[in-house]
C-alpha cells in the first residue's frame, strides 16, 4: 500500500534537515497525524535526529516511530555499517516501515544527502524509491547553493521521484531562492533563519508564519 507523507532529504548533511523536520510538526500537526521516522542513523552517540525531533518539535509519543537501523560511527551509512559488521538492507527497512501505523502523514529523514551509499550497491535515492514518497530538499541560503540544489533535484527527478518543494535554511538570499525556483522548476516553501538561540518557541512562531504558508504540502498529508 501507497503511504502519505514526505522524504525529507538534503543537499547536503548537517544543512538543517532534522530541524525542518521538527518544523513541519509545528506547521501541519493541527491539520494531520504526523508520524516522524529516521530509518538510518550514523553516529547515534553524538546525532540522535530521532531525539532532536521529539525536543524541537514538542512530539509525543505516537508522533515518533524510532525504528531502524543505528550505527555508532559518524561515517557515511556504508562505511558505518561496514565498521560495526553489518549490512543496510533497503528490503528489510521497508519491511520495518510496514509495521507502522498506516494511518498517518510520514515525515522520513534520511541520512547526507541524495547519493549517499547504503550498502555496496544501493543509495539513499533507491530507499527514496522503495517508499515511494515525494521529496522535499533542504538547501543552504548561501553562495553554492544553486548548484547543489539544482543537482539534487536532477538526482531525484532522473529516478521518477517528485520533488514537492525547497527549504532553504540560513539568510535570507533572494537571488539564490528566484535561482532555484526558476532553473529547477520547483517551489521554494520557506526561508527559515537562524536562530540564535534554536528554541521550540522560535521554530514554532516560524513554522506557522512562514513554513510553506500556500500550503503546498497539504496534499501529501491527504
Ligand atoms: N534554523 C536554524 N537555526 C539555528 N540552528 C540551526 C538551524 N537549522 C539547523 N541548525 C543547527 O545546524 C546543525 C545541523 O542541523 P540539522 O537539522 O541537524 O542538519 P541535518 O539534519 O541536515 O544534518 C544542528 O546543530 C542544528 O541545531
Ligand atoms: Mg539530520
């Protein structure tokens, strides 16, 4: 069965993903169960993004399924499952995936970005495609930016996947965001800051304002 949600996915690691994963709690929850999901954690002594997303996005239990595959080396997930004797099977986190509850609007964080090694043959692209779930990117606001999102998008299209939308994280850049928009044909959804300090209150007031406020992603909670 087709599930409902979005794959949160980046141009790059440490660009903001967790935190906007946080953020769409805060912009969607009122409208949709919400249920976040980190299938690949590396790292997990020092990044929990499941615990960061349970903080930043005030979630309750029911909100989280923190289920998967965590490793300890803060290492691409080929290379941390290889360091700890493992192997990352896209078939057997899919079969994960459907024990959880079906009746909820996913939010799926992956690890780095698109073209991320899972295991010696299979990238983060072919979890993407093994969900079947449309792709929202996170960017950088900053000088690079255009390049690496438009490169992402490109990755991702090339696989039949559909890119719901950009959100673009730092300073505002207008340039950069009409760039993006008009050479990717696709949607910016937000800008968000940063916030000094990140706090619940501050992710909050931002998401409801400012975080996809056309309500484009509506349909994929639906
Ligand atoms: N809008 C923001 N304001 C302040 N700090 C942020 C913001 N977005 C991300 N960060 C910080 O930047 C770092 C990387 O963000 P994170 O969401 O964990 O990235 P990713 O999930 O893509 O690796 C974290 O320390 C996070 O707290
Ligand atoms: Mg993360």
């Amino acid at each position: 069965m087709r599930r409902r949600g979005i794959f949160v996915t980046g141009t790059d690691t440490n660009v903001g993903k967790t935190v906007v994963s946080a953020a769409l709690f805060h912009r969607y929850r009122r409208q949709a169960s919400l249920c976040y999901w980190k299938p690949v954690q590396t790292g997990i002594e020092q990044d929990d993004d499941t615990a960061t997303v349970r903080a930043l996005g005030a979630c309750a239990e029911r909100e989280i399924f923190d289920r998967g595959v965590r490793l300890p080396r803060p290492v691409s997930p080929h290379l941390a499952a290889r360091w700890a004797g493992e192997r990352i099977a896209i078939a057997a986190l899919r079969a994960l995936w459907e024990e959880a509850p079906s009746d909820v609007g996913w939010i799926v964080e992956g690890a780095g970005g698109v073209l991320v090694p899972l295991n010696e043959t299979e990238l983060m692209v072919d979890l993407m495609r093994a969900l079947q779930l449309p792709i929202l990117i996170v960017a950088r606001s900053t000088l690079g930016t255009i390049n690496h999102t438009l490169l992402t998008v490109e990755a991702v299209r090339r696989r039949s996947l559909h890119v719901a939308g950009v959100v673009m994280v730092g300073p505002p850049d207008r340039e950069n965001r009409r760039a993006i928009e008009a050479y990717g044909d696709v949607a910016v959804l937000g800008e968000m800051p940063v916030f000094e300090p990140l706090t619940v209150e501050a992710l909050r007031a931002w998401a409801e304002e400012a975080l996809d406020p056309h309500g484009r992603l509506r349909e994929f909670w639906a």
